[in-house]
C-alpha cells in the first residue's frame, strides 16, 4: 500500500480481482467443455439414447390398442362382406327358383332325370366327353396338315 491509498480502495480491488478470477474460472471451463468433442459426443449420444427409448416405449404401449382397432376394423368388414354375400347368394336362389318355375313341367323332368343319369354313370360320361375332345383335336391337326 502507498501512502496515498486508502485502505477501503485496496480492499475493492482485492474484491474485483476475486470476480475476475471467478469470472475467469467459469470461462475457462465453457472454453474446456467446448473443445471437449468426446464429451459433447457422448452426452448428445445419451440424450439420442433418452428419446429412443422414450419413443419406443410409447410405440410398445400403443400396439396394443392399434392391433385391437385393427382387429375390430378387420371383423367389421368380413361381417360386411358375409351379409352382402348372404344377400347375392339369396338373390341368386330366388332367382334361380323362380326361373325353375317358368321352365315347363316336363322340360323340368327331363332335366332332372339327366342330371341324375349323369351322377349316377359319370365315370362313362367323363370318357364319351374326353374321347369326343380328342376326336375333335385330331380332327383339326389333320385338317391343318392337309394345307
């Protein structure tokens, strides 16, 4: 201390170099923690991890009730499809019935006579039907060979 300083001056300018040397310290540290690119790597890496997890947990927790809904929307529309095929098929019966009716007595005996000789003696059906296809092929290439 000189003789022209008073005593309250020094101890402001001891104050202000403690602030200083604070003010310093904290600085060096931003400084320390910027050029630390490992750290900085590492905790960005572990917030990334924090919502990873975070995001797939909700995602975990909300797969049930998407699957349920899906599964609801999934009946909904076979239930759907069942009654509008139930309505085609009755349409189609009662059709078919009514056309039956229209058809003549004896045309519909007839009819039903055959169908029930072709039942009863399709194996000899099914070889008349395969050797007249036959015929007709071996027909047509010896027609073709004769050009």
């Amino acid at each position: 201390m000189t003789a022209g300083e008073a005593p309250g001056d020094a101890q402001q300018l001891r104050e202000e170099i403690e602030r200083t040397r604070e003010d310093l310290g904290t600085t060096v540290e931003q400084l320390v923690a910027k050029a630390d690119v490992k750290g900085r790597a590492q905790a960005r890496a572990a917030e990334l991890a924090r919502q990873v997890t975070w995001q797939a947990r909700s995602v975990m927790a909300q797969a049930p009730k998407l699957a349920a809904q899906a599964g609801k929307q999934a009946t909904g529309r076979a239930e759907s499809a069942r009654g509008t095929l139930a309505a085609t098929t009755a349409g189609a019966r009662r059709k078919a019935a009514d056309a039956g009716q229209a058809v003549p007595g004896p045309v519909r005996e007839a009819s039903a006579k055959g169908a029930s000789a072709a039942r009863k003696h399709w194996v000899p059906l099914s070889a008349a039907v395969g050797a007249g296809v036959l015929s007709a092929a071996a027909f047509i290439v010896w027609q073709r060979r004769k050009r």
